[in-house]
C-alpha cells in the first residue's frame, strides 16, 4: 500500500473539518477525492504530506509514519497544492532549478519525467511565474512537483477553474505519469473527472460517502433518472418541482434529470402533466446515470 | 425574446505591447438573455469583459453598455452594471446583514430602500438564521449567491458574472442557475463566463473565444449541430485547442 488512512479526524476550533475519514491507496494508482469546497480534501491533503497534525488517528505515506517519519515523507512526496505557491517573481526556469536543488537533484537528472509537461512551457522559460496564464502555471507546478521524482504525487484541485481542452490534457498527462509507477491522490470538483480515476472516494462534509471504482459507484445506483426537455427550461423545471410524486429535479446540461418516488412511476402520465401546463416540444426519455448523479442523492 | 440591444459591439481590440489579447470582436447581446461567454484559459475572456464593465480602456474598437460608451462614459456603465467577480469579493469580517448595508451604500440606494433590500434578501436566500453571521463563515456556495444578489442590489439592466460557480458543489451550482434563470425572466440580462460546459447548455446564446477573436457564436442547439456533435463540451474541444 502506498497511502494508508486510518480513522484521521481534524477540528479547527469546534468546526470537524474530516471525521474519522479511513481509506487506503495502492502503489501505481490513481486514486481521486471526490467533492465540493469544504468537503474536507484540503485538510486530508495537509495532513498526509506533514503539513498538519491530526487530532486523531494515524496514516502513513509510502510506508512512512506522517508524524515520527515525517522528514522521509518529505523527500519521497511530490505536493501541488490548490493555491498556485510558487515564486511569481521567479522565472519558469529558475523555479524549476529552485525546487530541484531544494531537493538535491538537477533538472537534466529527472528531466524524462517531466519532458511531456516541459516543453509545452519551455517557450515561455524565461518569463516570471506571475505573469503566465493559468494553464502554464499549472503545468509549471506539476513539473516542480515531480522534479525529484517522487514516489508519490498529491495534487489538490490542480484543474478548478482550468478551461475544458486544458482540463482533458492534464488528466492524459496523470495517466502518463501513472504508468511511470508513481501514486497519484488527486482532488477535483468535476464529477466528469471521476470518471479518469481507478478508484474514487465520494466526500462531504469531511465524510467519505462511497470508495469504488467509477464504473460500480454508477451501476449501483438503483433509482431510474429520466432526462426531460422542454422548450422553456425554466419553466419545465418549476413545473417538474411541483410534479406531486418528484423525488428530485437537477439541470443537467441541455436536459433535466427527474427522478421520480413512485416504482410504478409511467413517463406517460408525466408527459400529460406538461402538456397541460402548456409546454411544447417535450421529451422524456430514460438517461444514463452519471457520478455527479450519484454524489447528489447522496 | 425583446430584440432590444443592451451590450453593442463593434471590432473591440486591447492591445498590451506588441500582444494584441482582444482582436477586433463584434458581437451583440440582447435585453433579458443569458449570453456565455467562453474561452480557454487565457484566450482573452477576461480581457474583454474588463472593457465592457468600463475598467480597461479599449486600444481601439466601439462598446456601448446599456446605451453608454465604455471609453468616453465609463462611470455611467460602472453605475448601469452589476458584477460578480470569479473572487469572492465581500468582506469576510462583515455580517451578512452589514455586507448588504455596506454595498447598497456604495451603489447609492437611501436608507430606507437599504433596510428593505436587505430584508428582501435575507428572506429570499433564507439566510435569517445567518443573518448577523460574519461572511467569512458562510460555505462558498452560499457566499456565491450572496454575491449574486449583492450584484443585483441597484436593479442593473445587466450583470457580468465571471466564473461564479467555480469549486460550487453540484447542488448549490444548480440553485444559482435557477437563480439567474430566475433573473433574467424578470429581464435583466445575464453575461456569464463559465468552465462547466453543462453550464453552456443553459445559455441562450453562447460565444467562443480563441486567442482574441471570437471562433463562434450561437445557440448552443445551432453550434452543436454546425459541429456535428452531442454536447457542448464537444463544441468546445473542437474550437479551443490549446494555444498559450
């Protein structure tokens, strides 16, 4: 096992930021935590890199201790942390020979690591870290994260707010490095990420809800969604709110997902319901669940 | 939809030495639409919307916002305008009560319109039990919604929202969509950026950028038919491959 995670607990003043949260990452894999803001990912991040102590329980990273072997957790990790902390006054290339020589290596020793990454900033590495756009940035600080070839990599919501074509290639980047037999724990608020995981835990409120695979976390949802369409959505979706037997209705890009209480549940008598509130261009039809499907009816 | 023009924009363009961020774009958007805007990070977005909210001087080009000149009447945009920015931006130290005070000052509203807004407010995000709560300790969700309605206080015509459901957890980020829903059913007009391509699917039109100019604009129905594709998240990938 590379991460093991055993009953952590943290409170900042009287506020559990994660309660007795346990789960456990095997070497070469590409774990994912899955959640919204203050779910608690940030904290469990902190403390398996040795930033922060827990209140209770214990972990051990790469089969170091996170408190007495703290210092070899150090060396073996690689940590990218949500907010961008390099040095903005720093150049890209300067930055890169910093966190190198931190660790007592060079960038030629470790360069095959980082080369895919690399030389999509290397046009740019003369200019100061402040003054990249968000996708270098990103890109700058996975390669500082991976320079002294670490056994582990923890990157903490390394794509909130990064555009969907710079999203879809960093995850290829993951799996590239994932191959190269480094651990991955990541963190994202994209459900659609999940999906790029072998494994996912689903969190909230400092609870992990679910740990599985993408693929079995879907297929044991056991409610049918519909997705319904109508011609004014806002519309549709108050309408399908006061639908009396709705169990939920979410906006799902251009349908809304319904799901409703009653088994013998007919579309047909839904579909009369519309029309009767004067809606046109209608569909209904049964919809694929998806992650984000299943975090909110958790 | 009322065709009446509230944002007019004619061969827009910033330049910032040699690099030219906005190419000349032109692009209207109408009374009571929700219009996304989108882009790849650094494609210039932010740039733009920095013109039109009068506090970048366009290089050269037109914008006209809600009726006035972004380059020789900025303050009057500034005051016909709300903003959302993708930075929570109220004060943390600040009771949720004593924000909403604080901004209905700074937009000019009397006192008495004051009182009443923020009582309006507070009912109608159902924030009376937080009512007196710092900011700072609200969850980010409810901060965002907060913001949103802040940014509403003077009944803009329109209001600029910068990624605002950034980090949003699933369910909060569909309730501030019904929200703007909500919103742009009374009329105002809705500009809006967006890294969630889901979210694209609820925008009545929808813009593309790519590197300053603007690759594509249309329903988001129209633009995935032109590109033969299921979801706008396609639409996306085709049109913004990544050139930084």
């Amino acid at each position: 096992m590379s991460i093991i995670v055993q009953n952590i607990s943290k409170s900042y003043n009287k506020i559990k930021a994660i309660d007795a949260i346990s789960f456990e990452v095997k070497e070469g894999e590409l774990f994912g935590l899955i959640g919204p803001d203050g779910a608690g990912k940030t904290t469990i991040f902190r403390i398996l890199t040795t930033l922060l102590l827990a209140n209770e329980g214990s972990a051990t990273v790469a089969g170091f201790d996170v408190v007495k072997e703290y210092k070899s957790i150090r060396n073996s990790v690689g940590y990218m942390p949500g907010k961008f902390s390099l040095y903005q006054d720093l150049s890209v290339e300067e930055n890169l020979n910093f966190f190198a020589t931190i660790f007592g290596t060079t960038i030629e020793e470790n360069y095959d690591l980082i080369k895919d990454i690399y030389i999509q900033i290397e046009p740019f590495k003369n200019r100061r870290a402040g003054a990249l756009s968000g996708g270098m940035k990103q890109k700058l600080a996975l390669c500082c994260a991976l320079i002294h070839k670490p056994k582990v990599l923890f990157l903490d919501e390394p794509t909130t707010g990064v555009d969907p074509v710079s999203r879809k290639e960093f995850w290829e980047m993951l799996k590239r490095l994932q191959q190269k037999g480094i651990t991955i724990l990541v963190s994202t608020p994209y459900m659609d990420e999940a999906a790029m995981c072998d494994r996912i835990a689903l969190i909230q409120k400092g609870k992990i809800l679910k740990i599985d695979i993408p693929e079995n976390i879907i297929k044991d949802y056991d409610k049918i969604i519909y997705d319904v369409k109508a011609k004014n959505t806002h519309q549709l979706i108050q309408d399908l709110k006061n639908y009396p037997s709705q169990y939920s209705v979410y906006a799902f890009g251009e349908y809304i997902h319904y799901i409703d209480k009653k088994d013998d549940f007919n579309p047909i008598d839904l579909q009369n319901y519309l029309q009767q509130n004067k809606h046109s261009e209608i569909e209904i039809r049964v919809s694929e669940t998806t992650i984000e499907d299943v975090f909110m009816d958790l | 939809m009322d065709k009446e023009k509230i944002i007019e924009v004619q061969n827009l363009t910033k330049q910032f030495g040699s690099f030219t961020a906005v190419k000349s774009i032109s692009f209207d958007v109408y009374k009571g639409e929700i219009f996304g805007f989108l882009g790849a990070n650094g494609a210039g977005k932010t740039t733009a919307m920095k013109m039109l909210i009068g506090i970048l001087k366009p290089t050269s080009g037109e914008a006209l916002v809600a009726g006035f000149d972004v380059k020789s009447n900025a303050e009057m945009v500034k005051k016909s305008i709300g903003y959302m920015s993708q930075k929570f931006s109220m004060y943390d130290d600040l009771t949720i009560k004593e924000n909403i005070t604080f901004f209905g000052g700074i937009y000019g509203l009397s006192k008495a319109r004051i009182k009443e807004k923020t009582a309006q407010l507070i009912k109608e995000l159902k924030l009376e039990e937080v009512a007196d709560k710092l900011v700072g300790s609200l969850p980010l969700g409810w901060k965002q919604k907060l913001s949103f309605s802040v940014a509403l206080l003077h009944e803009p015509k329109i209001v600029f929202l910068d990624e605002p459901t950034g980090g949003v957890d699933p369910i909060t980020r569909r309730q501030f969509w019904e929200m703007i829903y909500a919103e742009a059913h009374k009329g105002t007009t809705i500009f809006v950026t967006t890294h969630y391509m889901d979210e694209a699917e609820y925008c009545d039109r929808v813009s593309i950028m790519v590197e300053g100019t603007i690759e594509a604009l249309d329903t988001p129905k129209k633009l995935k038919q032109k590109y033969n594709v299921a979801s706008m998240n396609e639409v996306f990938l085709k049109l913004a491959r990544n050139v930084e």
